[in-house]
C-alpha cells in the first residue's frame, strides 16, 4: 500500500533506457508474472467467484441436487438463530481477545524496549562496562526466542496444550487455582458455555500476544532517539514522554496491526474447532466453524457458501473501516 | 551489594529495586509464553499412572514411552513426512514463483502493478472458509483429492501474496544500476534476476521462505477438508484426529504434539531474526 507513493522503477532519461531494451522489458513482464498470477486466479480468485455462485444455489453433492433458487439461501440467513449466535460469538471473541492482545502485546514491547535498551536510563549509567551490556544483549535474544514460540507453534498443537491445560481433573490450570485457593473444586472449563469462550480467548491471547508485541517493538525501536532526548530536556515524565511521544508515533502500526489481529481472530477456525469443536451446544461456534460444519458436516454446499459469503461481507466492511482509519491517520 | 545503606541507599537501592521488578516482569512475562509448552513436554514423559494424579508435578520416573508409543503405534511419522514434502515443495515453489513475479513487480514495466501488489494484500487477508467450497469441488474434479499436490498446489498459492510481499521489498532496495549492468553486458531479464538481482537480496529470500515453510508446516483447514486417508495426511490434521476410543491418551497427545512442533521450533532458534524480519517487514516499514 505505502509502496504506491514509490516513483516508477524505471529509469530515468540515462542513456541506458534505449527503447529496444525497453520493448524487451515489455515482453518480459507479463511472462514472468502470469505463473504466479495463474495460480491466485486459478485457486484464490476463481474459487471467491465460485463460492459467491454457489451461495445463489441449493447444492448437496451426495444426493446430487444442484439447482438455481435465487437469493433464498440469504434470505434463510435472516432468521437463522444458530447464524446469529456465531455472528455474536465471533464479535464477541474478536473484540476481547484484540483488546486483550494490544494492550499485553504493548506493555511486553514496552518492558522489552525501554529497560533493555538504555534510552531511559541516566546518562551515567548508559556507560556501563561492555560486560554488563553483553549480557543484556543475551537476555533480549532469549527472551526473543521465547516470545516467538507461541507464535509459532501450529494452532493446532496450541489448542491440544489447552485442552490438556484445562483438563476437569488432572488440568494444571485447576491444580493451580484450588491450591492457591481460588476455588473451591475443580471447573470444568471446556464444559460451560461462558467459560470455555473464555478459554478460548485466553488461547488465542496466548498464542498471537507474541506477534503484536513483536510488531510494537520494530515499532519502538525506529522511533528516533533525539525525540527522547528532546522530551527528557523539556522535563517530561515518563507518563508525559509515553502520551506525547511514544504513542502518536505507534499509532499507525498500531493500527495496521489491529488490522492483522481483527482479520485473524474474525476468521478464527483451527484454534477453536479443535479445542472445543463449537461445544458445549453451540456456545463457542463461531462463523468459521458453522460454515465449515454446515458444508463438510451437514453438505448442503449451497447455504454453506452462503454463510461463508456473509462472512466475507462482513470481514470486508471491518477492513474497510480499519484502512478509513489508517488513511486518516496518516494524513494527519 | 554490601554496601553501607547510609550511603548508597538513594539511586543504587532505586536500581536494586528496578531492576528485581522488571526481572520479575520479565519472568512473568517468559512462564506466561513458556509454560504451556513446557507443562506438554512434562507431561510427555510422565508414565500413564502418573497422568491422574497431579500433587507430584514433576516426573518421578520419567519414561519415553510415549515417543516410541507415537512413532510405532500411530501414523504420525508417515504424516510428519507427508507434511515435510508439502511444505518443502510449497516453499521451492512459492519462492521459484514469487520471486518471478517480485522481480516483475519490482523492476519491469508492467501495466496495473499496484492493483497486482493490492490483489495480493487482499488475498492474503480474506478468510479462507470463503473459497473452501470452491476449492473442494474444483480438486474433486481435477481427481487430486487426496493426493499431496493438491495441498502443493493451494498451500503454493496461499503463501504467494506473502511471498511477493516480502520478495518485492527485497528486491527494490537492490540497486537498480546493477540490473541495467547485467542488461547491457547482454542479459536477458531473467538471466539477470539470477545473476545479479538475487545474489545480494539472499536474506529476503530466506525470510520468505522461512515464513512460507512455518505457515505450510502448521496450514490445517486446507490439509483437513482435502485429504481423507493416511495417503496424504498431515501432521496438524494427524494432531487434530489423534486416535483415542474414549478418552485422548494424554501422555501420547503431549509426546505427539512436540515431535510436529519441534521442526518449528529449531527454525525459530536457529532464525529467529529473520523470522521477526519478516514478520515486521510488511507493516513497520511498510
């Protein structure tokens, strides 16, 4: 996107651009693009189209029926309750686990970026002796490889370690809470609907914490450092320095990675679909899992791709508000 | 730290104070990432009986029993090894293609570009339930269900946009007298993005294969809705329907569960600033 403003690559009026090398170009280009490009039409762009196609139709492969009803699978949408119950879900799970997750994400960039990295320390102490600064280069480069595990551990694996975490009777989570003296008895996490939401949540914070706090942190660490020096002269705070520096200056990759996360959790699937399956009822069904339920489960391909369409629609609307945002934002 | 507190008690006790609460954030911070990956590893080699009980929280007699239990009783090196083909293949062919169509984006004149690199951001945004239908139905009729190259073929085509993505940034900060150079001395444009444009853009590479690898490695619902049998399983969807009659076998779900994600966890000690390189690529600079 930012790219757009970039001049064109080719070069200027040197005496290199001869318009035969240039026509070379020209037939060049397209050749070694179209692979690539086959592909996206072929397996990505292709199946959008198909899908949009399908949702018009009443499609159940195995009784071979396929035919052409109209706007009627969107129409039965409007008063789907189980349709409305996974619209609400995935609200629900996308706004709490983002919140959850940025504000995590920034305090961990924060913890990792300022104490680590001198800038708030006295001058005095920023000379200090090559042994000591050794070493805090070591304790980032652990502490970087740690954040970065949950992030890449297949979502998969992550939910099988919760489930396993949450265990009713040998779960780690209610070893810990009944000793501490949290609770009374055991909970029986994944069981309850309110509950195993919550769980999965907590997965989810788990698992994509890493990744925003690693964006913040690139984030922090091309903010220029004269800026710092700048506000310390003025006599700022380090509360005053955080809202007057600081934030303004992460506010656009803060945005860009809500934009990632809210993409991310909307479409959620692997991480809740193998924890959970949607149970206890449907209570943790989100629009991924009723989709996917309703066309390799229930194999009505037609209302399927009509719910998945919706939820396209949806995702759509969310984006475009989020690049409102980031337009504005960087105009101002 | 003897030292006399009528004294040093003011900046050096304030430091003794700072730097013991972020230490401990710090550890916070690194248990809350740690932990559930290392309570799987206990668990992995805690024998059966001591499953279902906790009080002992670590092993009294650790037993590897459950690694030779995975590896001789169920599929899952057989699947590991499905995965690994997929995902080495996607990689070779997301980075073969991509860097094709990078180097175009990046260099030669080619009408609509930016609606090429926005085509791909969205792709890489949209939920892939969206075209899960399509795809299913399309592959059946290619007669490729259940084979590896049709997960080849999608996982190839889901890590293009990233793959472009991070290639196209790459190869634009490599100097572009260097390629005009290689044109003059009678490069053609593809002789010249081997010789000379990818040489020095090697790291990028790396990245965007590295990312492309994890993202194939862990892919599920893709793996899951296009296979059927053992042929062509992967080991998330090994994972996801780990056999067990009426309750998960605990100890072998744990011993299972590290073996799939050891790889990735190796690239990510081994990579681990290009793989935050690539991950920051696309939004800080951007």
């Amino acid at each position: 996107m930012a790219n757009a403003s970039r001049p064109s690559p080719f070069p200027p009026q040197s005496g290199l651009a001869r318009p035969r090398v240039k026509l070379t170009e020209q037939v060049w280009a397209p050749v070694l693009a179209s692979p690539a490009l086959l592909l996206i039409m072929l397996f990505a762009l292709g199946p959008i189209v198909g899908t949009f196609w399908l949702a018009f139709h009443r499609h159940l492969p195995i009784f071979q029926v396929y035919e052409f009803i109209g706007l009627r699978n969107f129409s039965r949408l409007l008063t789907d309750e189980r349709f409305w119950s996974a619209c609400g879900t995935t609200f629900y799970f996308t706004v709490v686990s983002v919140a959850l997750e940025l504000l995590l994400g920034l305090i961990i960039a924060l913890l990792l970026h300022g104490p680590l990295s001198g800038q708030h320390r006295s001058a005095s102490t920023m000379q200090t002796d090559a042994g000591g600064r050794m070493r805090e280069w070591r304790v980032k480069d652990w502490i970087g490889v740690v954040i970065l595990l949950p992030w890449i551990v297949p979502t998969v694996v992550s939910a099988r370690i919760w489930e396993w975490l949450y265990h009713p009777e040998y779960g780690l989570l209610n070893y810990f809470l009944v000793k501490v003296g949290l609770v009374q008895e055991p909970i029986n996490w994944l069981g309850d609907p309110i509950s195993a939401l919550h769980g999965a949540i907590l997965m989810d914070v788990w698992k994509a914490t890493p990744f925003v706090a690693i964006l913040l942190l690139a984030a922090l660490r091309a903010i220029p450092q004269d800026l710092y020096l700048a506000a310390r002269v003025d006599g700022a705070g380090p509360w005053a320095t955080f809202r007057q520096v600081t934030l303004p200056l992460l506010l656009p990759v803060i945005l860009i990675v809500l934009t990632f996360r809210t993409m991310d959790a909307f479409r959620v699937f692997d991480a809740v679909y193998v924890l959970t399956g949607g149970g206890p009822g449907n209570s943790t069904e989100t629009l991924s899992i009723y989709a996917y339920k309703t066309l390799f489960q229930m194999l009505q391909f037609g209302y399927g791709s009509a719910l998945a369409c919706a939820m396209f629609g949806l995702i759509s609307l969310v984006t475009a508000a989020y690049l409102l945002l980031l337009r504005r934002q960087l105009q101002a | 730290m003897r030292t006399d507190p009528a004294f040093r008690l003011g900046p050096g006790m304030q430091r003794v104070i700072r730097l013991g609460l972020l230490t401990a954030l710090l550890l916070t911070v690194a248990a809350f990432c740690l932990g559930p990956v290392l309570w799987q590893a206990i668990t992995s080699l805690k024998p059966n009986s001591a499953l279902v009980r906790l009080p002992p929280v670590f092993p009294e007699s650790p037993t590897l029993d459950h690694y030779r239990a995975v590896f001789t009783k169920s599929a899952l090196g057989h699947d590991m090894l499905n995965s690994l083909i997929v995902a080495m293949t996607s990689t070779a062919l997301a980075i073969g293609l991509g860097s094709l169509c990078a180097f175009t984006l990046a260099r030669l004149p080619l009408p609509g570009k930016h609606l090429v690199l926005g085509l791909f951001l969205g792709i890489s945004m949209f939920p892939p339930i969206a075209t899960i239908s399509s795809i299913y139905l399309l592959i059946r009729a290619f007669g490729l269900r259940d084979t590896l190259l049709a997960l080849i073929l999608i996982h190839t085509t889901y890590a293009l946009p990233l793959a472009v993505w991070v290639l196209t940034s790459f190869f634009r900060q490599v100097p572009l007298e260097l390629y005009w150079a290689a044109r003059v001395d009678g490069c053609s444009p593809l002789r010249a993005l081997i010789s000379v444009i990818l040489p020095p853009a090697v790291p990028g590479v790396a990245v965007a294969a590295l990312l492309v690898f994890i993202y194939s490695w862990n892919e599920f619902m893709f793996a899951l809705t296009l296979t059927a049998t053992e042929r062509a399983r992967t080991a998330p969807v090994a994972i996801a329907l780990f056999p067990g009659l009426h309750e998960v076998p605990w100890g072998d779900m744990a011993a299972a569960t590290l073996v799939v994600t050891a790889p990735v966890i190796l690239l990510a000690l081994l990579f681990q600033r290009q793989i935050v390189a690539g991950l920051t690529a696309g939004s800080v600079k951007g």
